[in-house]
C-alpha cells in the first residue's frame, strides 16, 4: 500500500520507543496504515517479562536527559507502550517481531505482550510495506 | 453544544489526536465534536489531520493558552 509508513525498530531504549509510539500514532490518527517490525533490543522490550521494565535511555541522552524524561512522565505523558495501545484501538497498526531476533533471544510467540500482532520473517515485512516508506529506528 | 467532548487538556503529542480520531470514529457523519487541548502543536497537528482526514474545523477559538476546536465528521 503506497500510503503505508512502515518501522523497522532495532532499539529497546525507552526513549526511542516514545518516539515510536508518537509517529506511530500519529500515522494511525491519520488513517495510514502502520507496520511495525520488531528486531533485536526492541522486540526484547516487547516481551511480557521485559515490557514494564526500564529499559534506559539512548547515550546521548546523559543524566540531563534522563531528568527531562522522567519530568515529562511525572507530568504525566503516556508511556510507550501505552501510547502504543491507545493508537492500536484506532485500527491500521500491526507490530510483527522478526523471526530471525525471536531466535535470538529464545522467545516464543506465547512470550510476547499482547500488543505484538505476529512473528514474521523480513521478506513479508518488504510484502507488506510495499512502495511504502520505511524508517529505521 | 457539539454532539460529544474531549478534554485532552495537559495532554502530549500525540494524545489530543489520538483521542480525537478515535472520538470521531464513534460518531455518524454530520456529528460535531469539541476538543479541548493545551499541547502547543495543537493548532498546526488539528489543521493537518482535518486535511488528510476531511473532517472539517468548523469552530477554533484560544483562550488562556487552551486551544478549542470544534469538527464535523465528513
């Protein structure tokens, strides 16, 4: 689908899953289709064990940084994977892990948080992007 | 008086669009529906997903730093 905006998400830092999250629901507010493919870090955040863990921030954040987070979430912005769920219930948003990282990190499908849809291989994730932009995280 | 609210005020981006989208869903077309938001990108994200989406603005107003809008579902 052209109008589709597709994810490769390799991090699991907290940080770039906000971001995630926001473009993420964004997109899907304004009715794009969203295709979420979760590699490596970032498909070991989406682990029920892992999920309601921090899961720190990228370096460049430093200690100033992490104060700003932890300011804006003690405001009371949503966290990730919150923003994430809300968005889902908007409709056009399938997270899928790579089979490839569930290997990796000896994970099941039954490990996984609810909000991930499916496991699948890099080659349907190309299918399903089609001539769609893809962002790498 | 707009068929249903949102109150997303004290909200981040991307909250107030988020729970506008989903409001709107839940409304027939003709419907109107009041957001209420505080989040600074509100007016240019607002202006943005009435064009994409084509549910209509049909009321703006800023007050004490509290953006209103009023939209129609297309």
């Amino acid at each position: 689908m052209d109008d589709s905006i597709n994810f490769v998400v390799f991090s699991g830092t907290d940080d770039k899953l906000q971001a995630l999250a926001v473009m993420s629901a964004g997109a899907a507010a304004l009715e794009k289709k969203v295709n979420i493919f979760l590699q490596y870090w970032a498909l070991d955040a989406f682990s029920k064990a892992r999920i309601d863990q921090d899961h720190g921030l990228a370096p460049e954040a430093g200690a100033e940084g992490r104060a700003k987070v932890d300011a804006l979430a003690k405001a009371g912005q949503a966290s990730w994977m919150d923003t994430l769920r809300m968005a889902r219930e908007l409709g056009g948003i399938d997270i899928q892990a790579c089979s490839l990282s569930m290997d990796l990190l000896g994970l099941e499908e039954s490990d996984l948080d609810p909000l991930v849809d499916g496991v699948e291989g890099v080659t349907a994730f190309y299918l399903n992007a089609g001539d769609g932009q893809i962002v790498f995280i | 008086m707009a068929d249903q609210q949102v109150d997303a005020r004290g909200k981040n981006c991307p909250m107030p669009i988020v729970l506008t989208a989903k409001a709107v869903k839940a409304l027939v077309s003709g419907q109107t529906l009041e957001v209420l938001a505080t989040d600074p990108g509100s007016v240019k994200d607002f202006a943005a997903w009435s064009k994409t989406t084509g549910n209509e603005i049909i009321e703006q107003t800023t007050d004490a730093g509290v953006f209103r809008f009023v939209m129609k579902k297309k």
